[in-house]
C-alpha cells in the first residue's frame, strides 16, 4: 500500500506536463504562447506576455541591450493549469545567438513543440533545435502556423518533416484551405470540422463552430473545389500515411501534426487538449543510481540554467531547479552533490513570466526558481536521501571563438571573477590555448550576440573594460579520444588544439572541410560536437 504522500506524488506526476517550444524566429512562438496561457487562463487577456516582455525591456538594466534591439534574449517558465492538468511551458530565447539557452532548457522539457511556418516550411534554427531534441529522444509535436496567409501545400509540409528530419508523421488535424480562403481544419479525433471565423486579433477564446463530416451542411460552408480537396487529400492520409503510433511519438520517432493561426487564435484549442492527451508525463530520469521514476518518494531535482540580474535592483541570481523525484517544500534542506555541503532551499519562486510568486510546494515536471548566491552551477544536482547525481548538461560546439583581454591590470580579479561567474551561469563557454603564454581566455559562442552580452556585462557589473581578439575559427570538437590520442596523432593540419574549462582537448576547425580530412586522416580520436559530460565533473 503506497503511504498517503506516495500518492500525493504519484498524483501530482500523473497531471503534469512538461514542455518546450522550438521554433525560428518569427514563427509566431509568442503569440502561441500568449494563446496556450490565454486557454489555462493564466491570462484573461492575449496581449500580456508581449505586454510584459515590452515591461521587462523597459525596466531591466543589462538588458538594455534587448531593449535596444528589440529582441528576446532570457527565456522564463510559464506554469499554468488546463483542466486537470498542471502545465509547464519552458519558454526559451528567440535569438538564435542564444540557442545554447536553449539546448540546455531542452535537458529539462520532456516534450518539445516543434512551431513551423506554413510558408517558410523548415528553418535553420528549427533544424538544429530539432537535433538536440533528437539527442534527447524528446516527442515532438509539430504545430504548423500562420493558416490564415497563403503558404505552402500541407502535403508537401509533411513530405518535407519526413524526408528532412526522418520522422513519421501523423496529421492529427487537417486544414480546409488558406490564406484568404482558410475555411478551418478537420479534427480526425472528432470526425468533425471547426470552422474558422475570421477575426482581426483573437484576443478572446475563441468561438468555433463545428459540423460533423456527412452533415449536409459542409456544402454551405466550403466551396466545391476545397471540399473536394479536402476529401481528397484525407484519403490520401488515411490510405497512404501511418496510423498513429503513440508508442512511437514518445520514442520521438513519429510527430503528431496540427495546422492553425496563434494570430487568429483558431486551432490552438484543438492542438492544447490533444497534446494534454498524447504527451509524455515527467518521466524517468539516468542517474548514478539508475533511472528514477518521478514518483521516488526522496526529492532530487538538477540546475538546467542561471539567470543574473532579474530583478536589476537587487543583483540577485536565479538558479532554476528542474524537480526530478519527490516532493519540493519551501525552506527544505538538501544536499548539493557536486559539493557534499547541506543548502536550505528558502526563498523559492516559481517564475510566472517576469512576476515571481513564491512557491509552498513542487513534483516531479515542475521548475523552481532558487536564489543563487553562487552555490549552484549548471548540471548541478540537489537531493535527498541516498546520494545521487543526474548527467551533466552536454555543451554543444560553439562557431564563434575570441580571446577577451584585460587590458588593466589592477583590474585583474574582477576580470577572474567575471568570467569564472559568467561561464557558470552559462553566458558563454570558457576555453584556453594550450600554449603556457597565451593564458587570456578564448570566448567560445554560438552567435555575436554572446560576446557583446558578455563585454556589456563585465564593464556593467564587474567594471572592467575589455577588448576582444576573434580567432579565424568556426567549428569546435571534443577529441573523445582525449590527450593520448592526440600525442600519438603527432602533427595535425588546419585546426589548432585549445582545451575546455575542464581541461579536456578540443580541436578548432575554420571550415567543414578542415574538418572532414582530419575526421578522415584520424578517426582514432573521436571527435565529438559535443562535449562528453561526466556525472558531477569538477571544473578545473
Ligand atoms: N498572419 C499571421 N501572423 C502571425 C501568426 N502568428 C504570429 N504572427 C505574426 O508573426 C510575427 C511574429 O510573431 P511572434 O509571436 O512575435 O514570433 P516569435 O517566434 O515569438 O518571434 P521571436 O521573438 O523573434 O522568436 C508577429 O508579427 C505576429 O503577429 C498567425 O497565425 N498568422
């Protein structure tokens, strides 16, 4: 017989669902955002969320620069409940300089909605997020948007995902037309076709109405030529497509699809409740001591992102916390394993875009924000009971690569603590040549924008001025094979050897092609875009 809070836990993990949104700029990710909190009533008006992200811009501080360039460069986590459901939205940052934030917010969703715009099929920033989301064996549910403009044929959408990203796919609804002639979408589940009504914003939950297929009314609604369409392209899902096989979606393997307009509000409904439906709950997770079920009685959770200056008057650091195992309370005690010391957990808060409500309790699915006054870093892991760690967080290859210089030396501390704070919170990878002389760091990012947030923020909040040296160098991989390989490897040509903040060797590319001769020429080291992550390694 489970004890009563076996079955308050086993309960919570039963409701919750986890998940994050990967999408290209512009796709419309904050207004479906805006739409999915519009349904949970989290917010009663749509309008908020961009109405807060333009509050934030206009009230942080570093993140003047976000403001300057009117774009979204920090990601927070929505929570909000949809009938029985518990719902965490892991929001991540537009910016495709910032996808590193992402990855690593992927390591703590258990499901990914993959947002395409129905003109612009896939994108690149799709593409690569779609990769990580890969590596995680994360399901993913494909919501094609923007119905409600001409784009491109449905069909050939699907064809696209399946050649592309070699997954399955399923179309859960179907749409009647577009652009102008947008007339809604068939639900397969229900047999029965929502009827979009053209509105100007959407700002309301909306209305549909609905008519069962068979019913003679179709022919009023739908022109000749897209009814015919429509039933001919149903055929074609039902003859030729696969049925679907959720068993499959959770493996990642296949993607339930759903076509709609986030603008217009119309489809979001339909793809909310049957995401609720075909979603994985929080699931098990690998860690030293095996795969623990959400539903283990001790609390575990791990550090997936740190966040400075939220609240720029206070200068404070959020550690978010994905809950793993048991049951979080305020000002619980836990064990911190990468340092064996004991951390009282006061002051949580659950992070409602930019307001931060404190939180009495959490499960397994859930995140927590922690003030961090720097005891915690990335991958970190917290718990109870039996000793335990989660896998670390993967750092994917940086493209960009630029020695930071300290050109003041009594300015030398602060730069140290700079760097050391800024590569903790994740801001930017930290790597060093391995030539005694050159001991600058080598700013490793995924976009510009990290080098000029990190500069920003070392004159802004450590006081010193720096000045950078880019390095000719675009592609960077983890040599598996470690440093024993490479000594027998002896001389290698176009890359040079750097070393992580771990000490372990990493080899910079200027092209693909530098690359491919050296993966060829030495296939005994082992290369690696991503970094091999040890459970609770040590920084250097
Ligand atoms: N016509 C049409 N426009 C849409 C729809 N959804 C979003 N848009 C528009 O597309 C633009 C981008 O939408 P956002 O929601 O800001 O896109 P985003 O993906 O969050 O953009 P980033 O912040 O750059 O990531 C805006 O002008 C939206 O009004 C839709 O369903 N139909």
């Amino acid at each position: 017989m489970p004890s009563e809070i076996e079955r308050e836990i086993q309960e919570a993990v039963q409701k919750r669902r986890n998940f994050a949104i990967i999408s290209h700029p512009d796709a419309g990710k904050t207004t479906l955002t805006e739409k999915l909190l519009l349904y949970g009533g989290a917010i009663h008006q749509a309008g908020a969320v961009k109405a807060r992200r333009d509050q934030r811009k206009a009230t942080s501080d570093w993140m003047e620069m976000e403001k300057q360039r009117g774009i979204s460069i920090t990601s927070t986590v929505l929570q909000f409940e949809y009938r029985d459901f518990q719902i965490n939205l892991l929001d991540t940052p537009g910016h495709q300089d910032f996808s590193e934030d992402t990855y690593r917010t992927l390591a703590a969703a258990d499901n990914a909605v993959m947002l395409i715009d129905a003109a612009k099929g896939l994108e690149p920033q799709t593409r690569k997020l779609f990769e990580v989301c890969r590596l995680r064996g994360l399901p993913i549910f494909t919501f094609v948007n923007k119905m409600d403009r001409p784009g491109r044929e449905p069909l050939e959408l699907l064809d696209e995902i399946e050649q592309e990203l070699g997954l399955k796919t399923y179309a859960v609804n179907w749409p009647i037309g577009m652009g102008d002639r947008f007339k809604g979408v068939y639900s397969r589940r229900q047999k029965a076709i929502h009827l979009f009504e053209r509105r100007s914003h959407g700002s309301q939950q909306a209305q549909e109405d609905i008519i069962k297929l068979g019913d003679p009314k179709i022919e009023e609604y739908l022109e000749e030529e897209l009814y015919y369409q429509f039933k001919e392209d149903l055929e074609i899902l039902e003859e030729l497509g696969d049925d679907l096989d959720l068993e499959e979606v959770h493996a990642g393997k296949m993607t339930p699809i759903f076509f709609g307009s986030a603008m217009t509000n119309f489809g979001v409904q339909l793809f909310l409740e049957a995401f609720l439906e075909y979603a994985l709950r929080p699931e098990g997770r690998n860690s030293s001591v095996g795969v623990l079920d959400p539903t283990h009685p001790e609390f575990s959770g791990f550090v997936f992102k740190l966040q400075a200056n939220m609240d720029p008057k206070h200068r404070d650091r959020v550690a978010f916390v994905r809950v793993c195992t048991g049951k979080f309370e305020k000002d619980m005690t836990v064990s911190h394993a990468r340092t064996g010391k004991t951390v009282r957990l006061s002051r949580p808060q659950k992070l409602f875009a930019q307001d931060r409500a404190s939180i009495e309790e959490a499960y397994g699915g859930d995140v927590i924000g922690l003030n961090n006054p720097g005891v915690f870093a990335i991958g970190d892991t917290i718990y109870n009971g039996q000793k335990l760690e989660y896998e670390g967080i993967p750092c994917f290859s940086p493209e960009m690569f630029s020695y930071i210089k300290n050109p003041n030396p009594s300015k030398f501390k602060q730069f140290q603590k700079g760097i050391k704070e800024l590569r903790e919170e994740g801001a930017i990878q930290i790597m060093y040549s391995t030539d005694d002389f050159k001991r600058d760091p080598i700013l490793a990012a995924v976009g510009q924008l990290q080098f000029e947030v990190v500069q920003f923020r070392m004159l802004s909040e450590y006081g010193v001025e720096t000045s950078l040296e880019p390095l000719p160098y675009s592609l960077a991989r983890w040599v598996k094979g470690g440093w024993s390989a490479l000594e027998k490897a002896g001389r290698i040509f176009n890359t040079i050897t750097v070393k992580d903040n771990w000490g372990r060797p990493v080899l910079l590319f200027k092209n693909e092609w530098g690359l491919q001769q050296v993966k060829v020429d030495h296939p005994e080291l082992n290369l690696d875009a991503i970094a091999p992550v040890g459970v609770g390694m040590e920084p250097e």
